[in-house]
C-alpha cells in the first residue's frame, strides 16, 4: 500500500528560499502490511484513520459535503479532478496538511483513473452529468464511465466501492412529457447493473432529491428561471406528484457509514429523507417563505416550453432541460425491503421546511427590508403524506 506525502522542496536564490509548491511525491509501502497499522493520532482532521479513499466527483454539490464529512474522520482523501484545478482546491482545508491530494484526470482516460485508484482502499463515485454534450452522453457518464471506475477499483485491489445512482432509476421510467421516459434515468439504471457485474460488492445509494446550501432543489423551485410571467408552470398543479427530498449533510453520512460498516458490502440503500410531501404543498411553502401570497400554478405555456428548449441548448450549463422536467414530476418510489439511512444508524434525519426557509432568504421579496421580529408570521408547514419511520 501507499501514501501520498506532500514535500515542498525549497531553492536558493540571492539568500532567499524559495518554496516549489504543488510537487506530489508517492512514497511506496510494504505491499505485505496492512493501511490500518498506519493508523495515527486521536481521531479527527490532523490524524490518520487508515482510510484512504479516491472521491470522483468532489467538486460537485454533495461531493463537498462527503469530503468534508471524510476528513473530519481522518480518512486522507485523494481527489481527481477533470478541468481547471481552481475547482477544487478549496477542499484543501478538509484535511490535515498531506491528507487531501489532487490528481488530474479524464473519464475516458484510463490509465488515469488507475493512478488515482492505486494506492486506495476505498473508493465513491459521484460522477455525474444532468445535461448531455456532445463529448459526454448520459450512457458514457452514467454507465460506460461507472462501469470503468469499478473495474479498475477492483483490478487495483479497491476494498470498498460506493456508487451514486438516482431513486426512480429504471430501464423503462414513467412517462411524462419525454416519449419514452427520461434517458438520464435509464442510463442510471444501466450503471448500476454495470457496476454490480463490476464490483458485486459494491454499495449503490439512490437518492432521491437533495436540499441543502447551493443545491438545485429548493433553489431551483425559488429562481425566477423557473416561473414564467410570475407563475410556476407544474404538471396538474403537483398534487400528482411525490416528492421525498433528503438532506444532503445526511446524504454524505451515510456514505461515511456505509464505508464503516461491513454489512453494508452489495447493498443498495434507497436514501430519502423521512417524510413523504405532494410537490405542489413543497411549491406553495417555498414561496410562502419568501413571503409571496400566493404562486399559481398552471399547465406549460407553448412559450415555455420554447423557453426550455432554449435553455437545453445554452452553451453553458443550463438551469434546466427537457430530461429536468420530465424527472421533475416522477414520484419518489422505494423499493420494497429496501434499506435507507436508517439501516446505516441515521435515525436523526433532517426536515426540509428548517432548511428552506434559511436557504430562501436569498429569494425574498424585498429581501434588503429590515422587518420586525414577529412583523411576518410563520410559513405554515406542507402537510406530510407519509413518513419513513
């Protein structure tokens, strides 16, 4: 096994040290020992667990969180990266000096992956894409991409492998808007029958929708992108639809637990959060936290349909696409015995309304006014279809 040790070799120039940053040194060990002897310190960010796990995807929403959540239980963190290091290298700070490191990558390249699978014993992937390019399909992201990654982690000798699909994940999804359903849904269901030939002892989580600071939930419901001439286009006003957001501090967890626990090995966790709402009561509390009196909601407009095929061809990322509608009113489906969060021992799961009413602060109308203490009343809470405890 491996460790990756950070040395910052230093020159002389005119009685001056200079410091050459960014050198990565990888320091071979003993094949024949075991990464646990290794272990160092107490616990916590400046010790060592003997985890040493390879995160694809931690420049994303969550995969900040399931990094943060790594280093705070000493694990070192290798971090690959595809495009502009700028991306990442805030997630320094989740680790000691010499726990988190940094390698660049690309999905399609796999000696590249293998570098940075070497030297772990554990690795999550989180590699996705909500919008296809012309270099990157659902299918190559989704399940090509998936399926490489854990190929290689078990042809390097990868003990655990954690791999994020999505809730309705199915080879024939429901059918909304989209003839034939959502291929981003689909190519998920590929991935995880491609990962499970891979790896059979890989862990799937499957999430449902995911709230949290910066997420593309509530966020996404509170932007004006969304509404169109002040209304909140919606199939059958969402009173046809399920949602069962999870938060995503909970999300990353369970994947921390997930690595800890041994019974979890060739599981699949559907990872929702604990209570069950129509999306249509969701939409009407989220603009009554950010204090309108009322949003209507009504079929979509042909124009908005023309301002959602507009977006789906923007040259940058878009806010949304015909694939986000149509996944937008799929109800939130669990397998039948399947293991949640609560199987992990998450058994404190957070609620949504806490958390959207501080994350739509932002969205306010007359967000700069200064009110009162108690000048505005309380949003009234969405009412609960059902609940997972």
């Amino acid at each position: 096994m491996a460790t990756l040790v950070q040395r910052l070799p230093t020159f002389s120039r005119s009685g001056y040290q200079i410091v050459a940053l960014g050198t990565v040194h990888i320091n071979k060990r003993n094949n024949s020992s075991k990464l646990t002897a290794y272990k160092r310190g107490t616990g916590g960010r400046s010790s060592f667990s003997g985890q040493v796990v390879t995160l694809f995807g931690a420049s994303g929403f969550l995969g900040r969180y399931v990094a943060n959540k790594l280093g705070k239980v000493g694990a070192q963190i290798i971090i690959p990266y595809a495009g502009d290091p700028y991306w990442v290298q805030r997630l320094k700070l989740v680790g000691d000096l010499g726990q988190v490191n940094f390698m660049p990558i690309h999905l399609k390249d796999e000696e590249s992956l293998r570098k940075a699978m070497q030297y772990s014993n554990a690795v999550v992937n989180l590699i996705s894409r909500d919008f296809e390019t012309r270099n990157f399909t659902f299918d190559a992201v989704n399940n090509v991409g998936a399926r490489d990654i854990a190929r290689i982690a078990r042809e390097c000798g990868v003990e655990r492998l954690v791999h994020f699909s999505a809730l309705n994940a199915s080879p024939e999804p429901p059918h909304i808007y989209l003839k034939g359903g959502s291929k981003w849904l689909k190519s998920k269901y590929d991935g995880e029958l491609s990962v499970r030939e891979e790896f059979p002892d890989a862990v799937i989580f499957r999430p449902s929708d995911i709230f949290g600071e910066e997420d593309r939930f509530v966020r996404y419901y509170g932007s004006w992108w969304r509404r169109f001439r002040g209304k909140m286009p919606m199939y059958k006003k969402g009173m046809q639809t399920v949602k069962q957001p999870v938060y995503v501090s909970d999300v990353a967890q369970g994947v921390v637990n997930a690595l800890k626990s041994p019974d979890s090995a060739g599981q699949t966790y559907d990872v929702v959060g604990p209570h069950r709402y129509y999306l249509g009561d969701l939409i009407d509390y989220f603009y009554s936290c950010m204090r309108w009196s009322s949003i209507k909601k009504p079929f979509f407009h042909p124009l908005m349909w023309a301002k959602v095929y507009w977006m789906s061809n923007a040259p940058s990322t878009p806010f949304y696409t015909k694939e986000r509608i149509e996944r937008e009113f799929i109800t939130d489906e669990l397998t039948e015995d399947q293991p949640t969060l609560l199987d992990l021992g998450m058994t404190d799961l957070q609620n949504i309304e806490p958390m959207a009413h501080f994350t739509l602060k932002l969205y306010r109308k007359h967000r700069s006014y200064q009110d009162a203490l108690g000048e505005f009343p309380d949003p009234i809470k969405p009412p609960i279809v059902s609940s997972l405890v």
